[in-house]
C-alpha cells in the first residue's frame, strides 16, 4: 500500500466524509491504485475532477499513487462549450430533464432502462450524464458526467446551467416536452381541429410534434414556464 496526502478543492469536498472537507488529509491507498481508484474509494467520481496535481505538477486520473504524493484535486469551472451539450438525465432526474427541454437542449429520460444500457447510451450519443448516483458515475465507461447535488429540479438546473455555461445555446420552447423532438410549425388552419375553438381563434401561432402529434402553442402556461426559466437562472427569456 501507498500513503498519500490528499487535498479536495470546492465543491468537491461535499462528496467527502466530513472530517476530509476543506483540509488536507493522509490516507493508504490499495498497491498500484491509480488516482481514479483512489478518489472514488474516498467517494468522489472521476468525472467531478476536471484538473489533478501530483507534488505540485499536472497529472492524469491514469498515474500510480506512490508513496508520500500530494495529490490535489480540482472541481469543474464554468464554461461555455462550442455547441449545446446533449444529455441523459437519469431516472431520478425527471423534472430536471423536463426543465432542459423548456430550454431546448436534446435530453434523454428514460425510466426502464439500467444502468449498464444508459452508460452505453450515453457513450454512443456523446451525452453528459447527469444523475445523483455517484456509483453509475465511478463506471470507467461514462466519459461526460456530472453529479447533481441539489434535490429541487430549479435548483438542479442552476447547477447543471453553471457547469456548462449553457445560456449561448438556449432554444427556449423548441422541444417536445415528451417527445424530446423539434417542434414544427404549422398553420393555425392545421392546429384549429385540435385545440379547443377558443385556443384557435385567441392564439395565431401553433407548433407540433411529429412523434407525439401534440400541439404547442403560447398561452399562459407558456407565460408560467417562461417566468419559472427566467427567475431559475436569472436570465431573460
């Protein structure tokens, strides 16, 4: 075995055990563990680690912990990406995958399947996974994820919203609620045979799904979704 010095950096240290938050600690780590191993053991899943230093120089998740290290671990900052991040939001995270289509961003949710065939997923369709299970996150086969440590969907979404710097790519009210799929326009003509006749002749823009049939259009529970987004993230819409 290894003792190493270890040091958890912002919000990192809420995955630790108490006494580890905010200090430096020392610890044994199994023979030949890599530093992956290690900070899962301690709790903490790789994907949370966005930068590693090993006795002060850069390392990577892959290197041997050797005895006497000082290991120190970076969270996630914000940034903007070059093109919307897609996501897989895990069975627990309805309301939050909810919240992403408002805002236009492809979400999967999918309550039947197992962690085995979301991780494939995931890694198939270059999705972030998001979710509260720390243990689907340690799989060596997720490459984009993210802990979601907040319970409240809006609170969730401000998380999700910092870490990945998502406002430059928002499409508010683009997506299928259910669906998951780009809404199309159609004429109000089309629409006035499936909404009530009041909807019709109020309303002069429609929208629809074409795998649900669904229609969309700008009533006031639009107006509600839109005040929710804007007041979550403090932006406006």
């Amino acid at each position: 075995m290894a003792t190493a010095t270890f040091r958890f950096h912002g919000a990192l240290g809420e995955l630790l055990a108490r006494e580890r938050r905010g200090v430096t600690f020392v610890t044994a780590c199994a023979r030949a563990a890599t530093i992956k191993h290690a900070i899962e053991s301690l709790g903490v899943p790789h994907t949370e680690a966005a930068r590693l230093t090993v006795n002060g120089q850069p390392a990577t998740l892959s290197r041997i912990v050797r005895e006497g290290d000082a290991i120190e671990v970076f969270p996630h900052e914000s940034g903007a990406l070059d093109e919307a991040p897609l996501f897989f939001a895990d069975a627990h995270l309805g309301g939050l995958a909810r919240l992403l289509r408002m805002l236009g961003f492809d979400t999967a949710h999918d309550h039947a399947l197992h962690d085995r065939d979301i991780v494939a997923l995931a890694g198939r369709e270059r999705r972030v996974l998001l979710t509260r299970d720390r243990e689907l996150l340690k799989c060596r086969d997720v490459l984009r994820g993210c802990f979601v440590h907040a319970l409240k969907p809006e609170a969730q979404l401000r998380e999700v919203a910092a870490r990945y710097a998502i406002e430059r790519h928002m499409r508010p009210f683009t997506l299928c609620l259910h669906c998951n799929l780009r809404l199309e326009a159609i004429d109000k003509r089309e629409a006035a045979g499936r909404v009530p006749a009041s909807i019709a002749e109020r309303y002069p823009e429609f929208a629809r799904c074409a795998g649900c049939g669904r229609i969309y259009w700008q009533g006031s529970h639009w107006e509600r979704m839109r005040a929710m987004l804007g007041a979550s993230l403090a932006v406006r819409l």
